[in-house]
C-alpha cells in the first residue's frame, strides 16, 4: 500500500516508500538502500536530468527522517507532519551536496573512523600481558597469586584532561571539535583523525605539569591473579578491565596473564598426560621386585615383573592431570630405563664374569635378542 500526503499542489510519498524498504527495516537496511538510491540519482552522475536530481532530493529527504531515531518514531506516529520536513527539505534542496562525495560522507565515515560531525572521541585502553612462570604442581592444582603491572592510569592532578588544574581543554581549531578531518580524492571523501589533536576534538594550551597534557601517568599497580587447576602452556586468564585506562573517558583495556610452564625435574607434560623415565637396576629388571615411583599426588608403588626389558612402559591411569576443559585426570606413563652398575668392586666383577660364562652356554635362551640380532646381521652379510 502506498502512502501519500496532499499539500497544495503536491503529493508526498511515504518515506518508506521511497526508499523501498519495509516499516520494520532496521537502520543497516535503511542506510543500504539510501546509498544505493543516492548512487543511481545523485546529480552529479545526472547532470542533464531534473527527474533524477528531485527523486535524490527525495530519498535523501526519507533518510535524513527514518536514520535519526526520534524523527523517525514522531514519523511512526504522527506521519509528516511529526518532523520537521521543511528543515530536511531546505538542507536537501538549497544546500545539497557540493560534490558526489558528500553524498557518501556519514557512510564512509563509519568505516574510516566515525561519522562527521563527531564530537571528541574515546578510545578504549589498550590490552595488556603479562608472563607468569609457574611450575609444573602449580599448573595441576591452581594456586593464587599477586602480580605488579605497569600501566598508564588516570592523571589524578587533571583528573584526565590534560590540562592544567584551574584551566580546561579547548575545542581544536582544525577540526572544530570534530576529531576528524575529510579527504576529499575525486569523487570519493575519506575522513581520517585530524593531525592536531589526534581525533580529540580537544587541544590543551595549557598542559597538566604531572602528566604533560597526556592526561594518564605510568603507575604500577598489584593484582590478585587466581590461576586454575588444570592450565597448560600457553594459556591465558583475563582480567577484564585490568589493562590501561581509555583515553576522553573511554573503558579500559583488559590484562591477560599468560602461563608457561617451568620444566620439571621427573615430568614432561603432554596434554592432560604426564610421561617419566623409571631407573631400574639391572637386577630388578631381570628378577622382578616392586619400585616406588613419585606422582603429582604423591608416590606409587609399580610391581616390576621379572625379565622386564628396557623400554617397556607401565601406565598408572589417573596419574596425570585433569585439564581446564577435561572431565576427568590423564595417565602417567613411566618407561623403564634398566640401569648398568657402575664403580663395581673386584667381588661384583667376579659374579658378574660368572654370570656371562653361564649364560654363554645357553644364549638363544637367556638373550633372545642377542641372538635374533646376531643372526639378522650374519644374514645381511651373507646376500
């Protein structure tokens, strides 16, 4: 259904309407099909068509309505006559737009930093980190913690404005308090940050003596830093708004505290598992015997069983650790290492050269390997 209202001798469509766009349309909406609109009919690109120079009046009249927020609710309510159309329409008819860049202008400059006309803009503090070293039964069990942070934090003496106490910050002449300035490149106008007073708005004539104008002073502030069960290498726990101060009374940047991990001295880390060399004597590892072996929790006893080789890996489940996302504990694995006695005394080496003679008898029965091996290498030689 279209809409229309009668005054004199003209008909004024419904704004809606001429921008082609539902009632429920949201601003995003609302701005696409005004650029497109004001891409097709703008004067510039219809220099010798007066149809098309009133149908961009007309569209653009219908934006400056529906993307403002309470004109657009007294139109909901109250139609035409709830806005001031006459004023849009002035701003549409005699000032118009110098260039076809213009007609992009609020556009654009959300892209390249803000609407124009902006006042002094706010800044969000800038995010810090901080690396903590921590060790391998701190990672397991969580702990807490204080830390120092150098930061940037608000100038007490100004209270943030730069300037000096009994003075204030004023509007900068460049911009005109806009913060930006326009770039204008054939048909196209970028706004970027104006040089002056790095998109502020604001100079400061007379600047604050305990932070020369900047309005924040290094501090060095201490922070309780709880760390959890379960973190890895690598992780990170932020403190929301722990970082610097914003800058013109913007929000504050966050901290994050990021973990590495000290090597151990028994352990290595993989994941939620834990891996271990386990030293055992050369008689144990051929008679079998029980070890005691430590864990994060505590120690363990492993029955070693008799004729274990080096290599072979015992797994003790539940022995790791149980990870910041995992639902339950890791394995701890501890691979044997059979450890040859050294610093043997004359009676050692006796038993043991008895020992090599005896076994000499019988060798494809007490070192299966050896011999396998033996026979593998004569083969090899024999192609």
């Amino acid at each position: 259904m279209s809409f229309w209202r009668v005054t004199g001798n003209m008909a004024k469509r419904d704004y809606y309407e001429v921008l082609g766009v539902n009632r429920d349309a949201s601003d995003e909406d609302i701005k696409k099909s005004y650029r497109k609109l004001a891409m097709k009919f703008h004067p510039d690109r219809n220099p010798d068509n007066p149809k098309a120079e009133e149908q961009f009046k007309e569209a653009k009249e219908a934006y400056e309505v529906l993307a403002d927020a309470k004109k657009r609710t007294a139109y909901d309510n109250y139609g035409h006559a709830g806005v001031d159309h006459s004023a849009a329409a002035g701003a549409g008819a005699g000032a118009g737009f110098s260039s076809f860049s213009d007609a992009f202008g609020d556009i654009f400059g959300d892209i390249f930093g803000g609407a124009r006309g902006a006042r002094s803009q706010v800044f969000r503090g800038a995010d810090l980190r901080y690396n903590l070293e921590i060790t391998l039964e701190q990672a397991a069990h969580g702990f807490e913690t204080k830390i120092r942070i150098p930061t940037m934090a608000e100038c007490a003496t100004c209270k943030g404005s730069g300037a000096k106490p009994g003075s204030k910050p004023q509007t900068c002449p460049t911009c005109n308090g806009a913060g930006q300035v326009r770039m204008t490149q054939g048909f196209f106008s970028i706004q970027q940050a104006c040089p002056r007073c790095h998109g502020t708005g604001k100079i400061v004539p007379n600047p604050c003596a305990a932070c020369n104008g900047a309005g924040r002073v290094k501090h060095q502030k201490t922070l309780s830093v709880k760390i959890p069960a379960g973190v890895d290498e690598g992780d990170r726990v932020r403190l929301s708004g722990e970082g610097e101060s914003g800058v013109n009374g913007g929000p504050a940047g966050d901290l994050y505290v990021q973990v590495h991990i000290k090597p151990h001295a028994v352990f290595q880390r993989d994941h939620d598992d834990l891996h271990c060399e386990m030293p055992v004597s050369f008689s144990i590892a051929a008679l079998g015997g029980e070890i005691d072996i430590p864990t994060l929790d505590g120690s363990a006893r492993i029955k070693v069983p008799a004729e274990t080789q080096s290599g072979k890996t015992f797994r003790l489940r539940s022995k790791g650790i149980k990870g910041v996302r995992s639902q339950s504990h890791g394995e701890l694995f501890c691979q044997v290492v059979v450890e040859t006695p050294v610093n043997l005394t004359e009676r050692q080496r006796e038993l043991l050269r008895e020992f090599e003679s005896i076994s000499q008898k019988d060798s494809a029965r007490h070192n299966p390997r050896a011999r396998s091996w033996l026979e593998k290498v004569k083969a090899f030689f024999e192609q």
